[in-house]
C-alpha cells in the first residue's frame, strides 16, 4: 500500500490528549501574536512554545524520525540573538504548522490501523485530538487555489477548493464509521477519508509554497526584505510536502528546494509548478499500481482506498492540468478518477484497467506539457559527435551475436579514437591501449565477453573525463570567455555526456538488511538532476548577474558529484551480479567483476585520496577470487573515501565561512552532495533520526552561511561531525 506509512504512536499518544492539543493550539496562537509584535520578544515565544506545545513537537519527533524541536529552538535562539528575526519567526510558525499537520495525519493513520482491534472509545478520541489539531492550521487550509498565469510566468490566486470544509466533513464522516455498525463499509469510509484528510492538508500545503513563490516573485524587484521572507516561507511550507514529490521526483525535488532558498532572481514559477507537477504524478500512478495488487487480490477495502488515493493526490493537479490540456482532459481525468473507485467497490478487473489506462494517458499527456528540464545543444562540434555516434554504434554492435570485431574496430578508429587518445594525453591515461588491447581479444575470440566491458567501461571513462574536462575549463575561465565561447564547451560536454546518460539513469544500490549482498534502492534521478545542472550553468553565460559565476560553479558541481556517485552505484551493481551469480554462473559473475573493476577505475580517484589503503582492497576484490567479494566491505571504504571529501567540505566551509561567502557555500553544495551517496547507508547502519538530523544539519547551515551566524554554524558542525564519526564507527 503505497500510503499506509504506519505510525506506532499509542506511547506518545498517550502523552496527549485533546485538552492538551486545544492548550498546544492556545499557546501557537500566542505565538502568533508575538511574532507580529516589533521587536519580536523571543523569550516571550520561548515561554509559550514550552510545556504542552514543545511536548506535541516532541511527540512528531519521535514518531516520524524528525527534528522539528530542534528547528523551533535553533529559530526562537535566532531571534533572541536578533539573528533575522523576522525570517526566524517564519521558521517557528511554519515549523509548528508541520507539528499540527503531521499530528493530525498520524492520528488519521492510526485509526486506520487500528480500526479492527481498538475500540470505538479509544479510536474516537484520536479523532477528537485530530479535530484539535487542526484549529491550528485551518486558516491556512481554507485558502484559494495559487495558478500560473496565461503566460506562465507569475502566479496569481485562483476558486477556493474549500478544503477547510472538505477536511472537517471527513472528521464527520470518520466520527460516523467509527460507531462499526457497519464494520466492513464503516472501514472502507474511514480508509477513503483517511486519503482525503491527508490529501486535502498535503493541497493546502501545496497552494501555501505557491503563494509564497507568487509573493516572492511579486516583490523581488521592489522589496528584497519581503522577498526573503516569502522565499523563507515557501522553504518551510514545502518541507510539509517535500517528501511526497522527492519520492516520485527527486532531482525536481532539489531544484524547488535551490530556487526557495537561492537567488530570487532566478525563481521561476513554472518551472516550480511543473517539478510539483511531476511529483505528484508519481503519487498517482503509485496508487494506481496498489489498485490493481488489490484488485488481482480481490481485496475490496485496499483497492477502493488505492483508487481515494489515485484520485486525491490527482485533484492537487487539476487547476495546472486544466490551465496546460484545457477542460476537457480535466473532465476527462475527473471522470476515470470515478470510474476506477467504481471498479474498485465492484472488485472489477477490467473496468479498473480501463480507468487506469485512461488515467495514465491523461496524466503522460500533462507530464509532457511541463516545463521540466531539457537541454538543447545549439553549437554543433564534429568531433565530439561523431565519437558520441561511433560510441553508440558499438553498444549496439557488442550486444549483437555473432559479434563482428572488425565492425566495432571500425567505428572505434575515427574521431572516437582521436578523442580518447586527446584525453589520455590530457590525464596521463590508458583508455587507448586498454581499448584497443580489448578489441584485439574479441578479434581473437579470448574471453570476448570480458574484453567487451573493457571497450564499454573504459570509453565511458573517456567521454565522462571529456565531461568533467570542458565543465571545469568553462567555471575556470568564465571570466576570460566569450558567452559564445561558454556555450560551445559546455555544449561539447552535455554531448559527450549523452554517451554516459543511460548509466547515470539507473536506481540506488544498498546493501542488503543483513549485508550480505545488494539490493536496488530508490531512484536517486540523477540523469534529470545533471541535465537541471547543464541548463542552470548555461544560463550564467551573459554575465548579466552578479552571481553567475556562482551559479556556474554550483552547476559544475550538480555535474561531477552526480556523474561519480553514478558510477559508484554501477560498482555496486556489479558487486550485485558478482554474488547473485558467482555459486552457479561463473562466466557471468567474472564478467560483472570485470565491468566493477573498470566501473571503479573510473571513479577510483574520489576514493583514493582520502582511502588509499581502502580503494586497494576494493580492486583487490574485483581482480581476485570471485569468493572473495565482500559488499560491506565495498561500501565501506567507498563511504570512507566519500567521508574524507565530506571532511575536506567542512573544512572548506569553516576557512570561508566569514572571509568568502561564495567559496562557503559552494564548499556546502559539495558537502550535501557527497553525504548523498552514503545517505542511504548511514540511514540503515545508524537511524532514519539520524539521517534526518545530518540532511537537517547541512540544511540549516546554509542559512547560518548567509546570515553570518557563526554560533549556529558551530552548533550544526558539531551535529554533523558526532553523526558522520558515529557512522564511520560502523563501517568495516
């Protein structure tokens, strides 16, 4: 069920009551007033957030591995030390708006679980805690749609969907059903209703991050002040439905998150719409493949709460579908929407997949109206392309049987040679002997499935080498090139990129729970993420901004972080093959070491420097006995080579902290992305909490960079630097 996130909170719970939530309400209000008052008494906050109000923040802490707590009190110290008081007031307000969002959605959540075994007494007063709750955020949920304008470029109010009076007609509802006169219809009332409070609060939140943009964008040319404190806004609103978009989306998920806290200059509605618009598209289509499990299941309840969830998540897109497809396809989508609940409540498989293939039509037609990531190359180069097309040609011709060694030897011996020949007197490699050895081999018929992957892993080497060569000319004589000049080089590395795209879309590997093996992880988007960086740094090329060298160099590195962590996923993919195959498939487990070996000799650099002893012992494991692969000791010291780069950043960020703001932040832009390829691991081997706490650390500390607050930024180091060591503790 791709929204039944089960929340254990009867411990908790019990700490509260709704007389206690009504006292929680009672002192955000307070807050409420106080945060308007000039100056802002920030001992005055203090007081009220203590007791019953930090006691529920507590509460969602725990339940949900997050650090709310920690957020208020960061941001009611903020305003103490007069450190942007005002944009910290907006971090307590809209933080405390979460607690009440997630306490409500826990509370729903709960219910639902406990539906069967809890009893009406009980089960109703979670309900009477939830109603509480949301006396605090119902202003905001009655608020009016935020839609883009004809032109796309600004955002302006909408019809109100009334969401306050949906959300408090499904209390009702779920008041109702939980009398069980009923039970079996009773659950599936309290399962759909359950979709549409979540949803309706997850909308609101939505239309929140949108007025926020639409002010920022209203006020930038006039009122900086105010823009930084929309833009604030909108960074804490979206944190409320950060992880429901980064799951379907979560390259798109970093690019609202970089314009919400970036230069509001570069803030672009419909660039933001239309990254929200993908990721609520993901939830969508999750819900529909719960659907059609229950269907084949013939469980009633789940499918006809698959199908509320389908329909609930989608409504959030209606205004922007209607505004890009026009009302009909609205129409259209609304009415599938129906029909699969229809289905869902008759158990009938072929309606369900009429309604869902309609719906996937619908939704495949909105998702290319978006205004998502696309690079055009404009200034053409001979060179590089036609070693793109010859690299192409021979993936194609080395998975052909027989295999025609004079055809790939062919294509290998035009531009394609002379490029990586050019790279090797650049770097001091290898890649053409190497190249040219393998396809020696194949011609001889020796080990030919072997020399293969050296061909293929070596000249991806090559062409990312090629990449990482022209982005780094570009940042380096950004100054000294023509906006002409810039583009042809970052034109020839987004080319050259395209012959390594197919690796760097590929999903997450991590070790498995009992870190024998690999298993695949969520899809890190890194393809979509590169490319946002190509189009970003492209855009820094008039030099018409203060900060475009800046931007430039943050896309620089959106480019080479991804492209390494690609190829360290590719290293433990192999690992993967290597031990699925190795006790029945010899031939194939030696072919997925050869491709580990060469994968690792591409990245092996980002390990070596700060792991030499490590990066040994992994090649040792890709050119040794096959019995002799180990993949926690591969992620390991891949983690202790990463952890030495995310060293290096902190360092950086401290020797830049008060002397050049830009070197700072951009040590920052390294430091979040290298934690990235070790995030997933830290989280199994410490705690989702203390992942969520080093993503938070590294989160606020941009802010610290920006507003000089040396104080916090010392305070974040030492969460982060405790966290990072604990994880190093746990490594082989």
């Amino acid at each position: 069920m791709s929204l039944c996130f089960i929340v254990v909170i009867n411990n908790a719970v019990a700490a509260s009551n709704t007389a206690a939530i009504e006292s929680a309400v009672t002192a955000y209000r307070t807050i409420g007033t106080l945060r308007r008052e000039v100056p802002i008494n920030g001992d005055a906050i203090a007081d009220a957030y203590a007791g019953v109000l930090q006691t529920l923040t507590q509460e969602v802490d725990t339940a949900n591995s997050l650090s709310l707590d920690s957020d208020v009190l960061a941001a009611i110290d903020d305003i103490k030390n007069d450190y942007a008081p005002r944009l910290a007031a907006q971090v307590v307000d809209k933080t405390l708006q979460r607690v009440f969002y997630q306490s409500i959605w826990n509370r729903i959540a709960a219910i639902r679980d406990q539906f069967e075994t809890g009893t009406s007494v009980a089960l109703i007063a979670m309900l009477d805690e939830s109603v509480a709750a949301f006396q605090a955020i119902s202003a905001t949920v009655a608020r009016e749609n935020q839609i883009l304008t004809t032109d796309r470029q600004a955002l302006v109010a909408g019809s109100n969907p009334g969401l306050d009076v949906e959300v408090n007609d499904h209390f009702s509802r779920i008041r109702t059903a939980l009398n069980k006169s009923n039970p079996e219809e009773d659950f599936v009332t309290v399962q759909i209703a359950r979709y549409a409070i979540r949803m309706s609060l997850a909308r609101a939140y939505y239309i929140a991050v949108l007025r926020e943009v639409a002010g920022a964008i209203e006020n930038r040319a006039a009122d900086p002040e105010e823009t930084s404190i929309e833009l604030k806004e909108g960074e804490i609103f979206y944190r409320v439905i950060e992880s429901l978009v980064a799951r379907g989306n979560p390259a798109g998920s970093l690019r609202i998150k970089a314009q919400l806290t970036g230069d509001s200059s570069k803030v672009v509605a419909d660039e933001i719409v239309s990254e929200l618009g993908k990721g609520f598209i993901g939830r969508v289509v999750a819900e529909m493949n719960g659907q059609a499990s229950a269907i084949t299941e013939k469980d009633r309840p789940h499918a006809v709460a698959e199908a509320a969830g389908a329909k609930y998540f989608a409504r959030v897109l209606l205004p922007d579908l209607e505004l890009r497809l026009g009302a009909s396809d609205r129409g259209s989508l609304e009415n599938e929407l129906e029909n699969l609940m229809t289905a869902s409540n008759e158990l009938s498989a072929p309606k369900s997949e009429l309604a869902r293939n309609a719906i996937s039509a619908i939704l495949t037609k909105y998702e290319n109206a978006l205004n998502r990531a696309q690079y055009e190359v404009a200034q053409h180069t001979p060179i590089v392309e036609n070693a793109l097309a010859d690299y192409q040609a021979i993936d194609s011709l080395r998975n052909q049987a027989p295999i025609d060694a004079d055809a790939i030897a062919a294509k290998y011996g035009a531009d394609l040679q002379q490029l990586t020949q050019l790279v090797d007197q650049i770097y001091g490699q290898t890649i053409d002997l190497d190249v040219s050895a393998a396809i020696a081999q194949v011609k001889s018929g020796d080990q030919v499935p072997l020399a293969l992957q050296v061909i293929d892993k070596s000249l991806q080497k090559m062409f990312a080498l090629v990449v990482y060569n022209r982005v780094t000319l570009v940042q380096e004589q950004f100054g000294n090139l023509s906006a002409d000049a810039l583009a042809l080089e970052w034109d020839r590395a987004y080319t050259a990129y395209s012959a390594i795209a197919k690796t760097v879309n590929k999903e997450d590997k991590v070790l498995t729970s009992d870190k024998q093996s690999i298993v695949s992880g969520s899809d890190p988007d890194l393809d979509y993420q590169v490319t946002a960086a190509f189009i970003q740094g492209k855009r820094a090329f008039d030099k018409t901004d203060a900060g475009d060298a800046q931007t430039l160099a943050l896309a620089r590195e959106n480019i080479v972080v991804p492209l390494a962590r690609s190829f360290l996923i590719g290293v433990l993919r192999e690992v993967q093959g290597i031990i699925e195959n190795r006790a029945a498939e010899v031939d194939e487990a030696r072919e997925k070491q050869i491709e580990g070996e060469y994968f690792y000799r591409i990245v092996e650099g980002f390990i070596a420097q700060d792991n030499p002893s490590g990066s040994n012992q992994i090649k040792a494991q890709f050119t040794g006995e096959l019995s002799n692969v180990v993949a926690d000791k591969i992620v390991s010291e891949i983690s202790k080579g990463i952890l030495g780069q995310v060293e290096r950043s902190i360092h950086q960020i401290e020797a830049n902290f008060t002397a050049d703001k830009n070197q700072a932040m951009l040590a920052l832009e390294r430091l979040s992305l290298y934690t990235g390829v070790f995030l997933a691991d830290l989280g199994q081997r410490l705690n989702a909490s203390k992942r969520a706490s080093l993503e938070n650390a590294i989160r606020d500390l941009k802010d610290a960079i920006n507003n000089g607050n040396t104080d916090r930024a010392v305070a974040l180091r030492s969460i982060m630097t405790g966290i990072l060591a604990e994880y190093e503790s746990k490594l082989l």
